[in-house]
C-alpha cells in the first residue's frame, strides 16, 4: 500500500479537482455603500440538467480513526459539491481526477487551513468528509434533482491507500 502525503491546500494545487473558497488572494469589490467587503464568485455551483437545483446543506461528521485506508471514493456525475467549514477547524481532502474510475496512484490529500472551503468539479473522485476534530460541521452547496448522482468505486486490496495522521 502507498502511504499518502498531505499536502497544504492551495488553489493552484486543487485546481484539477475544483476550487478552493477562501478570501486570501480571491477578488473582491465593495458593497453596503462600503460597509461590506463582497468577495465574488468563488465557486461556481454545477449541474447537468435544467431541471437541477442548488440546494445548501449541514453536514455533521465524526472522525474516523487515523491511521485510515482508504478503500473507496466517490464522485458526483450531475452536480459539483462543496464543502464551507461552519467551526473554523481544518479538514482532510482525498480526490483523484476525472476518469472513469479512480487511479490509486494519482490519488491526493490535501489539508485545509480551517479558513478555506473546497468545490469538488462535477465527477472528481474524492473520499467522503473527512474531519479532524472528534465532530465537525460543514455547511455543503450541491445538486438536487432526478438521477443517480453518486458513484461509488471500491478499491482491490493491492491499490488501497494509508491516510497517515495529520501532523
């Protein structure tokens, strides 16, 4: 098994698999008659259908224990989803690229900074929410509507991945 290095998370490092939404860098415009700092378009929500819509979620997340192998991800065909960390702690991000099924070796991990939320692009392989903290809660931006919009892959046991604990 291939160990993964988690890497910071930056936007040109994530860009293959989606966007990072974070202010730092992000254009920005006044509004609120200059009261308000607009930081505009961070992401853009996708779907595949007219029909579609963008709903808005929380998801509450436990922990999973560390070291983890990572037996699986999954992808969204028919819409992006994002995740916008609501407490402020940083979160573990295991994606692969767009493919048909996911490659173990083009597999990444990524670490938030606690201040920075992911869109995943439609159809980007990525583990499920990984949180650091015991619980966690993310506000989530993805698709509704008719479809089956999660495909799960399951690795064989030779191409399975070691999640190692963040340090």
């Amino acid at each position: 098994m291939r160990t993964l290095m988690i890497e910071p998370l930056t936007k040109e490092a994530f860009a293959p698999f989606g966007d990072v939404i974070e202010t730092d860098g992000s254009d920005h415009f006044m509004i609120n008659n200059g009261s308000t700092m607009r930081f505009h378009k961070l992401a853009t929500v996708e779907t595949a259908q007219p029909e579609d819509h963008a709903i808005i979620s929380i998801f509450r997340a436990d922990a999973q224990d560390m070291p983890l192998t990572v037996c699986m991800l999954e992808r969204h065909p028919l819409g992006s989803q994002a995740f916008i960390p609501l407490l402020g702690n940083p979160f573990l991000i295991v994606v692969a690229p767009l493919g048909d099924e996911p490659v173990s070796g083009l597999v990444r991990a990524f670490v938030t900074n606690g201040r920075q939320g992911i869109n995943y692009h439609r159809g980007v392989w990525h583990h499920p929410v990984l949180t650091i903290e015991k619980r966690d809660d993310f506000l989530v931006v993805d698709r509704s509507g008719t479809g089956n919009n999660c495909d799960e892959h399951f690795f064989k046991e030779d191409e399975r991945l070691i999640l190692a604990p963040h340090q």
